[in-house]
C-alpha cells in the first residue's frame, strides 16, 4: 500500500511540473503582439512609406500621419502553421476585405506570407518590425 501512496505522489508531482513547465512557456503571438507598436513594411507599399501598427485584443490600427485604418483580426492555427487573418471594409466601395497571412517569428520580427488572393495582390510579404 505503501508502494501505491508513493507511486501516486510522484505521479502527481511530475503533473505539477508539467503544468508550471507549460504555463512559463512564451507569450502567445497575440499577447507578443499587443505588447509593443510595429513597423508594417509590406512589399507591395506603393508609396514607400511603413506605417505604424498597433494590435488590441481583437483590432489591428494601421497608423500614418494622422490617418488610421482599423481592421479586426484573428489568430489561429491550419496543419500546424500559424495564420493571421485581417478584415476590414474598403473605402471606395464600402465590401468587406480579407486578408489571410502565414505568421512566423523571426528572432524579434514577424514574417507574414500571403495566402489568399488579396493579400498577394494588394499587399504582398509584410514584415513587421518592433518599433524602437
């Protein structure tokens, strides 16, 4: 009985070790990305100038001057790849865009690859920058 009672205690506490060894793996990409203010330099920026991004719990701001475009966005994951989606309403003619992106970490940068048709057109790789 005894042999039970010990076998069950270092069961248990190897589950408290693999609980605490979880919870002090790193921030998710979304926490990451709320943390800090970013450079959004995308390929296909036609006028040569990166603006600002800022991310909240479910908002992207694209910031230039005093101009701002708000898209709300999700994070998930596809066959173990992380993607990142951007949905925001077009100026002109008022319809709903999506954008969907790969997003992978690249040392202390995010590296966005495009997957749907709109994105590869309109705004190609994008590589956001923390902004010192």
């Amino acid at each position: 009985m005894r042999k039970k009672w010990e076998h069950i205690l270092g069961l248990m506490a190897v589950l408290v070790l693999v609980v605490i060894g979880l919870s002090a793996c790193g921030k998710s990409t979304s926490d990451t990305l709320q943390s800090q203010k970013w450079t959004f330099d995308a390929t296909k920026n036609q006028d040569g100038t990166n603006p600002t991004a800022q991310f909240s719990e479910k908002k992207l701001t694209l910031s230039e001057g005093s101009l701002n475009e708000v898209y709300s966005y999700s994070i998930s994951k596809d066959n173990g790849k992380e993607e990142i989606t951007f949905v925001g309403k077009n100026s002109i003619t008022d319809r709903k865009e999506t954008r969907k992106f790969e997003i992978k970490k690249s040392n202390d940068e995010y590296k966005l690859t495009p997957l749907n048709s709109l994105a590869k057109s309109d705004t190609g790789k994008v590589t956001l920058v923390p902004k010192k």
